[in-house]
C-alpha cells in the first residue's frame, strides 16, 4: 500500500508540472512540430537519467525514492502517449517527413539527454 501511495504521490506531481509546462508552451512550434510534448519527454529523459545515474554510482536513492520520483513522478510527467497521438496525427495529415523528423530528433535528443543525466551525476 506504501507503495501505490508513493507512486500515486509522484504521478499527481509529475502530470500536473507535465500539464504546466505543456501549457506554458502551448502554440509554440519549431518546424511544426509540438514543442511541449517535445520538451517535456526530453526533460524526463534527463532527469530519468539523473536519478538512474545516482542509483548507479552513488547508490543514495532508497526503494521509497525510486518508487516516488522514478516510477511516479517521471513515468507522469514524460509524455510518451502524447507523442504517439501527435505522431498519428501528423501522419493522418500526410505530413510523413514531419513526423519523421519529430520522432528522430525526439529519440536521438532522449538519448542524449539520459546519457547528460548520467555524465551530469559522475562529473558532481
């Protein structure tokens, strides 16, 4: 049950920053592609990085944290459902090279980012 709470507390917390950053952004458009979206998954995947790299060369986050900010709070705030949807749209409006470029820079940016997180933990 302490558990769920922690996950459920992370979650509450991870959609509703998601929902505040996606609004601060919304409209915003490089190259056609949604910014929001983009900026939110390419944060998580920094911070997802960040925390991961702590578990791995400090070993300083408890189950209690990786339940709460892992699990929760970046499971939440990352918008990977979002992305698929703007994805299918782009592609139902034939724009077949928008979508293209929207998931490449996407995957190749949450890469980079995970990977930030980890050399960020290592470098402090």
């Amino acid at each position: 049950m302490k558990a769920l709470l922690l996950i459920g507390c992370g979650s509450f917390a991870g959609g509703v920053l998601r929902y505040g950053v996606s609004r601060l952004l919304q409209g915003s458009q490089w190259l056609s592609l949604p910014l929001g979206t983009f900026c939110v998954n390419i944060l998580g995947c920094l911070l997802l990085g960040i925390c991961y790299g702590l578990l791995e060369h400090y070993r300083v986050l408890s189950e209690e944290i990786r339940l709460l900010f892992i699990v929760g709070f970046c499971g939440s705030f990352t918008t990977f459902s979002a992305f698929i949807h703007e994805n299918l749209l782009l592609l139902r409006q034939s724009d077949l090279a928008g979508s293209a470029l929207y998931v490449s820079l996407s995957v190749a940016s949450g890469l980079l980012a995970v990977h930030a997180g980890h050399w960020l933990v290592k470098m402090g």
